[in-house]
C-alpha cells in the first residue's frame, strides 16, 4: 500500500482528501478546513468508509498505525464523523459512541466499536425523526444525506490534556443576539458538560467584554474567556454562520478547537424596543403579578377588560381619565405610566373636583402621608371594605356553581364580570395600598435626615445599621395560610394555591418565627422575631428624637406607612378572588371547542384569541402549536425591567427609595444588587424556584431566588433563609411578606434568577441590597 493511497484511507487533518464531507464526515471536514487554515486543531486523522469497508483488522492496521504515528504520540480521541452529523437542520449530537485516551495498541478497536455505533437504534430513531421534518426550509437536513450513516467516517486525534473545556455558541441560543457568545466552562475534560451531566460555569462575551453570568468563578479568568470567544469569533466568521464549538484549553493557555457545527434553532435576534414613546415598565401594575410572558387569550381578553374597568373606576371617583398604556414585548407585558406631557390633562381635563382629588390622592402621599389619609385615602379604603370587596365576593359566591350547566355565551358573559369586578378593585388596590410605597419614601427620606444622620449616639448606630425596613416589620399578629384563590401569576393559564399541593403542611403560618441571623449576631443565635426587632427599633427611634420637635412628624409618618403597607398586603389577597372562577370557565369553554374539534385539548384554550371562541370557529390546531412554542421560547428570555428612558425630572421613584434606604454606597465587588427590600444579613443555598412546580423541592434554610413571588408564595417565606428575586420593588409582595417573617430580602435585581443557580451558597444582605456568592463567614471581617 502506498503512502499516497493510505493519505486516502487515512487523510490528516488539513490535507485536501480530508475536507470532502461525503467522504470524511461533517465533523472531520470542519475540522480539517480550520487545520487547513490555520486555526488550532490537535492533530489527527481520518479513518474513511473506504478503510472501514476494507476492515480494520483485516490488512490496514499497519496503515492506521502509521497514521497515528504521523499524527503524534497518544494517547487519541477516537469520535465519528458522518456525512449527516453536524448539520444545520441535524447535529445527530450524542447519537454515535466516543473513545477517549486510547492507546496506539487499542485503536483498532476503538475504530470498530465507533463505527458500529451508527447501527444503533437510537441513530435510526433519530434519523426517521428528521426525515419527518425534512423540507422545511433552506438549513434543514437534508434526507438524501440519510444513507451515509452507513459509510461514516472516524476521526481520531491526540488527545488534549487541558486544564479546562467546555462549550463556546458565538450567539445567544435564547435571545439568537449574534453579537453575544455564550461559553460554558468545567475544569478538565468536557464530557459531563455536552452529556448534560454537569452545568459549569458560564460567561457570556459580549463586544471582547466577559461577564460571568452563572457559577462561582475558577475555571476561567476574564482573559481566557475572551481567548475562548475570539477563537469562536474567528471560527463563526470563517464559516460564515453562527457555530457550536466544543474546545480546549491547554497547560499553555492555549485554545484548542476540538469540533464546529453550525449552530440548530437558532432564532431570530430578539429586540427589547419599547412599544411606543415613553417609558414602559415590567413590573408596574399588573405586570408585578406577570413574572412571565403573557398567554395569549389573557392578553386578548381578560387584559383589556381589566383595564377598561379600572378607568371606568378612576373616573367614577375621581372625575379624570388616566388611561395607561400596555403592550406586550416578546410576549412579556409592559405598561407605560403617564409621562410628564400628560400632566396638564390630568390636572385640568377633568371635572372640577378632579385637581383637588389628584393633588390629595396621588402627588400629597409623596410628602404628607397624614394628610392623603385624611382627604382622601381613608375615605377609598372605607369603600373598598364597605362595597368594592364584598360585591366582588357576593358575585363570585353567586355564580360559583352555575359554570358546569352554562351554555358558552353564559360562560363568557360570567368571564366578563368577574374580569370588570377585579379591574374596579384594581382601582382601590392601586390608590389606596399602592400609596403604601410613597408613603415608605417619605419614611425612609425622614430616616436617613433625621435618625440615620443624627449626632452619635448608641440609639442611632444601632439603627444606622438596622435599616428603616425593620419599622415595618412584624405589623400582623398572624398572615393567613394561602387562601385557594392566591395565584402564582395573575395570568389565569396557571394554578391557583387550591389545585396546588400544600409544599409544607406542617409549617406554622405566623410570621414571628425568627429565620434568620441579624447582621451582628453570631451564626448560632437566632434573631428575635420582626414584631419584637420593630418594637425596639421604634423605641430607639424615639430616644434618638427626644425633646425634638421631630418626634411628632415621626411617629406620623411612622403610623401612615404601617397602616398602608398592611393594608397594601391584604388588599393583594383578594385581587384573585375570581380567579378560580374564571379558571373554571376556561376549562369547561375549551372543552366545548375540543368537542367541537376546534382544538385538540381543552386547555389549548390559553393559546387561542379572542375572535377562536365560538363553536363554529375553524380547526385552530396549527396556531394553537404555534403559540404555544412560540411562548415557551419567550419564558427562557430574560426581560428587561424598563424600556425606554425614564423623564430626567421624574426619574425612577422605586430607586430613589432604593437608594435612600441602602445601608452602604460601598458595593462588594462582584455582588449581585438590587433594592433593600427587607433588612437583617443570611447565607444559606440557593433554590431557584420557577413557579408551583417546584415548591415541593424547596427546603427549610434555602434562599428562595424567583422572578417575582404573589400570594400563592406566602408558604414558602415561613421556611426560607432569606428571599431574592429579578423584579419588585419596596412595596411588592416579596418585600411585604419578607419583613413580616423577619428574614432579608433584595429585589429588582434584574437577573438574579439567570446569574444563581440551585445549589449555590450565597450572602445576602437585605440592608444593603446585595447578594454575594460565598459565604457570610467568609465575608464577616470586610463587609460586616
């Protein structure tokens, strides 16, 4: 056999008889047209069909030595390459076997076994699955590729003894931002990374600029996560298409390219564009009871006759129209406040008594809670009691069981009511409990003035690193168990607490249970519970402004933001009242249309609009498939919490709080931050909780990390170390419900539930607003 016919039976990386896919295979191809073009790729070989059919043991050997020796000494990599893997529309990744650290003696076998892979079950699975979806656009697989399986190649290289590997997308694969590249990292070999095994840790490189966005650092630092990401630039550019690269790092520092495809699925760049002019918030309104994308027959129908009824309301009180916009952006809800170009419309389009109403409603909390209360909020909260919240409780007690015998239009008409009573208690909830964050600012301005910067003394140390916060801790003597109508997410595709099981029967439902070390307590001593912090942070308070003309202001102020932050919270329980209900009535009209063969399953209702609900509407099987995958993408992006500028003179209310209430400027480096929700310092490991799902799994002591928390989460505050989440501010639920069990909180972080990860232990410091990967032992002696 001569040299040049065995450079044919067993091409090198880089020679031109290895670039031909159909005879070498996707992968050996790549590979060898990076080697060819310089780019590191450890050195290595291809075993072609032409050899395998001729038989390994049956006369090459002495050819596939050879080019193993050409290659370098072992040990080898030995990995299949066929002409139908590493396709746009077919990657077949994990279908065939692998070998690694293979000896000169072993790699006849090694190349056997790997080609006799490709007959197993799983590949003919796989292959008859992509047939079926052939066809579908330009980058899908191609079925006439489907009989090379059988003449595979095999790709053998030298191994790489690296100090780190993983995998580097030179695009976002959730948002498809081809301006980003994702790098996972685990020390050593990859194989538990691309088996799915382990997760590693995660860069994201975005302009040469790394960030680490999940894990603890170690196995990369900033400069090797850049080399990693420009030698995938390079890689994505000499192919022309974003790639999936699985690489290498060498003793040396050096990159090492161990395999290229281009990337599958990849979608569309996703833009976060504000849906009109202004500024547009996530976590405004109803959006703080919309931790996700929206489906889309609430967007479409409930949505809309909220707020139709919420400005009826307003008008009917206040004699003003203040309508809002809302929009939804890459399927997640967005409102915009009134701007500044509104105001002249607010204070002169009304009746005459609308100035006089908006003045004392909504600008006088910000600077005189007492006289709010007074004029005008005492008298809304009086309404809400007296006949907002029991109509709305008689209605849904009235039509409770009439869903079942209810003809369609009967059923609509009861989704109607109940979606018009919620919109005009929105009204109440909004004016009178969503004063309870203005209040808090003028609370917490008052603090820092007179309390946190008065002269020192023991009182006012004690307090400077206690926090306003405790102040409106531990108000109520007992928060009730989940009521069966407390939601997860106002969006009405989800479970409601009663069709949810209890994840912690046996836990007490008061919140003067301590949870958690205060700041300067030792790890072993539990803090006192919040009602007992907040009577003794009220006492200190007094002793600071004694014999002052302040003292008064004081305890008016401090009685205003009490009773509005308890009432915000009770004032949330019952928002869903209905919510059962109209869950009811979705069910029982989606299996009117499955009946109708409309749709396929009563609950691909969510998934219809508006215009879908009539008995004679056509088959909506497709759409209903399209939306729904659709929105099952959206749910992984992570949604900016503001779009748009916020007016210069406005600004951002909730981070002026924010920052008023911080205890320290001073930002550990690498800390997650957000708003200092609820105060007191706790380390403890992270549970990132997605929704109901996955409330059985969290355990006592965990950090509960979500995107936001509503009612249907209260049970879960009763066990956790301390609670974290993406949006939020001072007076949401998760900072509510935080102080009245006494345990930490941050909130408005953003991303935290993208940046931690279950398992991991964290600090968090709800004085501050940060969260720090480690632990507070760890960090006592800089940060305490």
């Amino acid at each position: 056999m001569t040299l040049v016919s065995e450079n044919i039976l067993f091409p090198p990386l880089g020679h031109p008889a290895a670039l031909a896919r159909e005879t070498v295979g996707s992968k050996a191809a790549a590979l060898s047209a990076l080697a060819a073009a310089g780019f590191p790729v450890p050195p290595g070989f291809v075993v072609t069909g032409t050899a395998l059919e001729a038989g390994v043991s049956q006369g090459v050997t002495g050819g596939l030595q050879a080019a193993a020796a050409a290659a370098g000494p072992g040990p080898y990599a030995v990995r299949s390459s066929a002409a139908a893997e590493d396709l746009p529309g077919a990657s077949f990744a994990g279908m065939y076997e692998s070998y690694l650290n293979v000896d000169a003696a072993g790699l006849p076998g090694a190349v056997e076994r790997c080609f006799e892979s490709a007959r197993a079950d799983r590949v003919r699975a796989y292959q008859a699955s992509i047939r079926t979806g052939a066809g579908e656009g330009p980058d899908t697989y191609d079925g006439a590729a489907a009989g090379a399986w059988a003449g595979m190649a095999v790709l053998v290289q030298q191994m790489v003894d690296p100090v780190a590997a993983g995998v580097a997308l030179t695009a976002n694969p959730l948002t498809g931002d081809r301006s980003e590249t994702v790098i996972s990292a685990v020390p050593g070999l990859a194989e538990g990374l691309v088996s799915g095994v382990e997760t590693g840790e995660e860069w994201i490189v975005r302009e040469g600029r790394p960030a680490l966005a999940r894990g603890a650092a170690g196995v990369l630092s900033e400069e090797s996560a850049t080399a990693v990401a420009a030698t995938a630039a390079q890689v994505a550019r000499h192919f022309g298409r974003p790639q999936d690269i699985e690489w290498a790092l060498d003793k040396a520092g050096k990159v090492q390219v161990l395999q290229a495809r281009p990337m599958t699925a990849l979608p569309d760049p996703v833009s976060w564009n504000p849906p009109g002019r202004g500024t547009w918030l996530r976590n405004f309104r109803l959006g703080e009871w919309l931790p996700e994308p929206v489906t889309p027959l609430f967007m479409d129908w409930v949505i809309p006759r909220i707020d139709a009824a919420y400005n009826q309301a307003v008008f009917a009180s206040a004699g003003i129209s203040v309508p809002m916009g809302h929009g939804l952006v890459n399927g997640w809800y967005y409102v915009a406040p009134p701007s500044p170009r509104a105001l002249p419309h607010l204070l002169f389009g009304g009746e005459p008594r609308s100035l006089p109403y908006f003045f004392n409603s909504v600008v006088r909390p910000m600077f005189d809670p007492a006289g709010a209360d007074r004029t005008v909020l005492r008298g809304l909260e009086d309404e809400w009691r007296t006949q907002c919240l029991p109509s709305y409780r008689a209605l849904v007690e009235s039509l409770r069981g009439v869903v079942e015998t209810a003809a369609l239009p009967e059923l609509m008409d009861i989704v109607e009511r109940v979606a018009q009573k919620a919109g005009e208690y929105l009204w109440f909830f909004a004016a009178t409990g969503g004063a309870a964050w203005k209040m808090e600012m003028v609370l917490a301005r008052f603090w820092r003035r007179n309390i946190a910067g008065a002269p020192a003394s023991r009182a006012a140390g004690a307090l400077e690193a206690t926090g306003y916060q405790t102040l409106l801790g531990g108000l109520a003597p007992a928060l009730p168990a989940s009521v069966p109508h407390a939601v997860y997410s106002l969006d009405w595709y989800h479970r409601t607490a009663g069709e949810q099981p209890d994840p912690h029967p046996a836990t007490p439902q008061t919140p003067q249970t301590p949870q958690t070390p205060s700041i300067n307590t030792p790890q072993h001593v539990r803090a006192p519970p919040a009602a007992e912090r907040r009577r003794a942070a009220e006492a200190s308070c007094r002793a600071v402004l004694k014999r002052t003309r302040q003292l008064h202001r004081f305890d008016t102020l401090l009685s205003a933001a009490q009773h509005f932050a308890l009432l915000r919270e009770e004032q949330a329980r019952d928002f869903t009242l209905g919510w059962p209900l109209l869950r009811q009535c979705a069910t029982e009209i989606g299996t009117r249309l499955r009946d109708s063969g409309i749709i396929a399953d009563p609950a691909d209702i969510y998934f219809l609009t508006f215009d879908a609900l009539r008995l004679d509407a056509p088959p909506q099987h497709q759409e209903v498939a399209r939306r729904r995958k659709e929105w099952a993408r959206q749910r992984k992006l992570s949604a900016p919490l503001q779009l748009g500028k916020m007016p210069p003179v406005v600004g951002n209310m909730f981070d002026r709080i924010a920052n008023s209430a911080r205890s320290t400027r001073d930002v550990p480096t690498g800390a997650l931050v957000g708003h200092p929700a609820s105060p007191g310092r706790a380390e403890g490991r992270v549970r990132v909780v997605d929704g109901p799902e996955g409330f059985s799994r969290f355990l006592p002591g965990e950090i509960l990390v979500a995107k936001a928390t509503a009612p249907a989460w209260t049970p879960l505050f009763a066990v956790a170390a301390a609670v974290v989440t993406d949006g939020g501010n001072l007076a949401a639920h998760a900072s509510l419900v935080a102080r009245e069990y006494g345990i930490p909180a941050v909130v408005g972080t953003g991303n935290a539930t993208e940046l931690l990860r279950t398992g991991q232990l964290v600090t968090v410091d709800g004085n501050a607003g940060t969260v720090e990967v480690g632990s507070l032992s760890d960090q006592r002696g800089s940060h305490a």
